[in-house]
C-alpha cells in the first residue's frame, strides 16, 4: 500500500489538493501498478513562519521589503 506525504510550504485550494492526489495516484498506478484504492496521500500545510530555507524563514523571505524614503530636508553627509 503506497503512502504518500506532501508538505507544502505555504497553502492550496481544496481543488489544487483534489489535483494533486489525483496526478499522484494516476502516476502510482501507471508507474507502479498499484491499485487506485490502496495509494493513500496526505498533504500537510506548512506555515511559512515555520519553516525556513537557507537562514531565513520563508515568512521573512518572502514579506514585502520597507520602501525607505530619503527626507529632502535632511543634511547631507559632508
């Protein structure tokens, strides 16, 4: 009986996941000959404030970058 776990960081539509289980159950059965019935698949939904990625979490990875606006009137550096 084939199990399969997917972790998306992130999420999906209910329809993106209907999709996803039906591409991997056909690819199971045409690559493996297994029984529709007896592939079995969970997709679990990762925060991306819980999980990083090179250092950083995704959460800051992917957050909008502050637009930092120079003040006319301020002094300029001599």
């Amino acid at each position: 009986m084939p199990f399969v776990s997917i972790r998306l960081a992130g999420t999906a539509t209910r329809e993106q996941k209907a999709g996803v289980v039906a591409d991997v159950t056909a690819s199971l059965v045409a690559r493996l000959g297994k029984p529709a019935a007896a592939v079995q698949v969970v997709i679990e939904e990762v925060s991306p404030e819980n999980y990083g990625a090179a250092g950083q979490l995704l959460a800051d990875r992917d957050a909008p970058k502050p637009i930092v606006q120079e003040d006319a009137h301020a002094e300029s550096p001599r």
